[in-house]
C-alpha cells in the first residue's frame, strides 16, 4: 500500500506540474507569431529546440548517473554515491565546454546552412553565442535533476521544472515591450537557464546527504560512468537528431518561414509528452530496483507502464486529431488551420506510438542495456533521412509529419523485439502491447477521415466507450478491475458527501 501511494503521488507530481506551462505555451506561441512574425519566430523555435538537444553534450552521463544511483541504493551501496555525484558532475562539466566551443566555431555554418534572412543575419548570429555559453547550465541541471529523481524526489524537481517551463514562453513575452529582435528574447532565456541550475544545485546539497558527504573523483567512477553513458550518448544524439532534423530539412527545401507551421503543431504535441515523460520518468528509477532485485519483475513494469501509457495518452490523442482544424482555427487562425492541420493530426498519432515505444526503451536501459537503444536508432536514421526527404519533397510538411509519425512506428515494433530478449518477457505480454497499439491506430486513423461539425462529436464518444470497454474487459487483471471500482466509489461517494454537506 505503501508502494503504491508513493508510486501514485510521484505520478501526480510528474504529469501535474508541467500542465501550467502548457496552458501558457497555448496562449503565448499565437502572441509570439503576431509580434515577431514567422521568419522570426521559426528561428526561435529552433533555439529552443537547440537547448533541448544540448542534452547530448552530457554524453549520456545524466541518465547513467541515476541509473547508477538508484543501482547502489537498490544494492545498499548508498556509500558509493557521493562519489558517483562529484565524479559526473565534474566530466559534465567538461564535455559541456566541448559543447560551447562547437557551437562558437560552427555558428556561421549553421546560419547559412539554415537559410536564415540577411536582415535577421545578425541576431541570429548573437543568438546562437548566447546559446552556446549556455550549455554547462543545461548540462549540469541535467545531472543535478537525475541525482534528485534517483532519489524519487520527483516534488522537488517537478516544483522547479514548472517555473522553467513557464518562462520559457512567459520571459519572450516579457521581452516584446523592450525589444522584439531575437537575441534579445534569447538573451532573457539564458538567463532563465542559470537561475534554474542554480536553484538545483542548492536543492540538491540541501536534500541529498550523499551530494555534502564524503567522495572523490575516481577513475573507476568515471568508467562505470562512462561505460554505461557512451551508448546512451549516441542514443541521445541519433534520437533527437531524428527528432528535430525535419525542421532544418523543412528550412533547407522550402525556406524558414514554412517552419513555423510545421513547428506550431509539433510544439503542441511536443508539449503533450508531458504525460509519457512524467509517467515513465517515475517509472525508471523504480523499475531498476525491481529488475536489480528480481529480474522476473519486467514483465510487470512492462505491462504497468504500457497500461499507464494507453489510458492516459490514447484519449487526449484522439481529441486532439478529431479537434485539430477547430483548434487551429481559433488558436491561431484560418491560414495555419489550412496548412497544419493534417501535419497536427499524423504528429498526434505519432506522440501516441513514440509513448508506448518508451515502455520497452525504459525496461531495456533499466537493465543497464543502452547500447541496445542506441543500435537501434543507427538502424533506423538512414531509413528516415530517407523517408523524409522523398516525403517532403513529394508532399511537404504533411510528408515530414508522415515521415515522423512512420518512424515512430518501425521504432516501436524494434523495441518490443528486443524487450523480449533481454528482459524475458513472455510473447504474449508482447503481442499484447502491440495489439493494443493496433487499436488505437485504426480509431485514430479512422478519426482523420471525420469531417463536419457534429460527426467528430459523435465518434470521439463511441470511440472512447469501446475504448473503456475493451480496456476494462481485455487489458486489466481482475485485481485491478477491482481497484478500480473501489476507486471510482470512493470518488462518487466523497463527490455526494459533498452535495450533502453544501444542501
């Protein structure tokens, strides 16, 4: 019982938190567009794109320090652990100034590469020093987010992504009375990411003993580190590689300012991985000391995380595809509803599938497998370069939304071939998730085709009652049936209680 309310109180943490800076992106990205207009705020978008990917420079030491230190907690080796801290943060450091130098040495070719205007030539240009000064922030929050998170301290991180998350739309806003030129509006970024570092970094000396206690660097920390963190390096650039090069191919074949209808549906869907990334991110510390423990216990985190994952993202999905014109046309209006409707929809059912691909990717590095994700992305980025630039050639931004949406698919469908031999898990686990997955794609398929004005109405709801059905029926245990029920009694009853009380 224990277990389960730390395990559902981390959960509400994940997914609620980041649910303000969403509201707030809604509201801020068609404000942005009407004041700097869509040359501009394409660039800005790859700016914050870029600080994402900046990521990459820890060379994956971020995710294997907390795979380490949720190791030796499982392990009783808490000892271990100040030296693991002092000896990742150090070599993120480092690599992170690797980083900055690349980035002030190729800034000119990236900017011609990008196509960017001659008029917005020079703040692009400064724009993009900012950025590179700012990688050792995005490096070292990083990691000092992994040690908290190792230590299920999901209400401490959560508490400091949600004013991040914030100002990164709120401090551009903020920026537009004094000056709408774009290294002014990184600029007021910039400054955002050092106050989150630091605010980490005084969170994590004041929380975690083993971050103030004894440990040095050590060689032997540094190569467990690094043995673990090499291939999740390549994982971490090949995936977002795969992630956000449509964008520059998009600027390179049809110009930059076409960008920005392909990036206003992807920033909204990028936005909707709140739901995954908070579920799976609760779920990753945990599944490692199930498996370090008992390695039969995969297939239940297997089966809990794709449950978690299928009712959660499957029905705000298909609201999304059947709502995508309506959306767009009052969210920001008619010229984006007609160019990035469908690129919203076909991105849409690709968050759903890239979802329930991270279920197995979690269990496979859980096992202390990167490699094997990191094999996996090799395979696919000379089939989506591909893909993508006969798609967009052929059918622009709806073919790089397709290109996306199928790579996704060849991404899930590797993962669960593999889950099985490393993890063990049973076939029909496997085809299980799999068919769950074919279900929801045929509604949402089913569900592009819809047009009208009422029709979507009527679909989404008989959609989502065979959904409750099926789901009900077919995927949970009688156990969890049960709780179920209790659950939804307990809520009804608290609810008429309530009316009792207010009669």
């Amino acid at each position: 019982m224990s277990r389960t309310s730390s395990l559902s109180k981390n959960l509400f943490y994940n997914l609620g938190a980041p649910l303000l800076p969403f509201v707030v992106a809604a509201v801020s990205i068609p404000m942005l567009i009407r004041h700097i207009g869509t040359d501009r705020f394409g660039l800005l978008a790859i700016a914050w794109m870029v600080i994402g990917y900046f990521n990459l420079f820890d060379f994956g030491l971020g995710r294997s320090l907390t795979w380490h230190i949720a190791d030796c907690i499982g392990a009783g080796r808490e000892s271990a652990v100040g030296g693991l801290i002092r000896t990742a943060l150090a070599l993120m450091f480092g690599f992170s100034l690797i980083g900055s130098a690349l980035i002030f040495v190729f800034t000119p070719e990236i900017l011609h590469l990008l196509k960017v205007p001659a008029q917005l030539g020079e703040e692009a240009r400064i724009s993009f020093y900012l950025l590179g000064a700012s990688i050792p922030m995005v490096i070292l929050t990083s990691g000092l987010r992994g040690i908290l998170e190792a230590y299920h301290r999901f209400d401490i991180t959560n508490a400091i992504r949600t004013p991040q998350g914030l100002w990164t739309f709120i401090g551009p806003l903020g920026a537009l009375p004094f000056s709408t030129h774009l290294d002014v509006i990184v600029a007021v970024l910039v400054v955002g990411r050092l106050a989150t570092t630091i605010v980490y970094w005084l969170a994590v000396r004041r929380v975690i003993p083993a971050a103030s206690e004894g440990g040095r660097l050590t060689l032997s920390s540094a190569k467990e580190l690094v043995s673990y963190g090499g291939w999740t390096t390549l994982s971490n650039v090949l995936s977002p590689v795969m992630d956000y090069m449509d964008r520059f191919f998009i600027s390179g074949v049809l110009g930059v300012a076409i960008v920005a209808f392909y990036t206003t549906p992807y920033e909204f869907v990028y936005r909707l991985n709140i739901i995954s990334e908070g579920i799976l991110g609760v779920l990753f510390p945990l599944t490692v000391h199930r498996v370090a423990s008992d390695p039969a216990a995969g297939r239940q985190m297997l089966n809990l995380g794709g449950k978690l994952i299928a009712a959660s993202v499957f029905p705000v999905v298909l609201v999304t595809v059947l709502s995508a014109h309506l959306f767009l046309r009052i969210w920001i209006g008619p010229i984006f509803e007609h160019k990035s409707s469908l690129v919203l929809q076909l991105l849409s059912i690709g968050l759903l599938i890239n979802s329930l691909s991270k279920v197995p990717s979690n269990l496979i590095q859980a096992h202390g497998r990167s490699d094997i994700t990191a094999k996996l992305h090799m395979i696919e980025l000379p089939v989506y370069i591909f893909c993508m630039l006969w798609m967009l050639r052929n059918w622009g931004i709806d073919g790089a939304a397709l290109s996306w949406t199928l790579r996704m698919l060849l991404d899930l469908g590797l993962l669960l071939w593999v889950t099985r031999k490393v993890s063990d898990v049973p076939a029909l686990d496997v085809w299980a998730i799999g068919a769950l997955c074919a279900f929801q794609l045929v509604v949402l398929v089913g569900a592009v085709f819809i047009g009208g004005n009422y029709w979507p109405v009527c679909y989404g709801i008989a959609a989502l009652v065979v959904f409750a059905l099926v789901f009900h029926r077919y995927v949970l245990l009688e156990t969890e049936r049960i709780q179920l029920r209790d659950l939804l009694s307990r809520i009804g009853w608290s609810l008429f209680r309530r009316r009792e009380d207010s009669v």
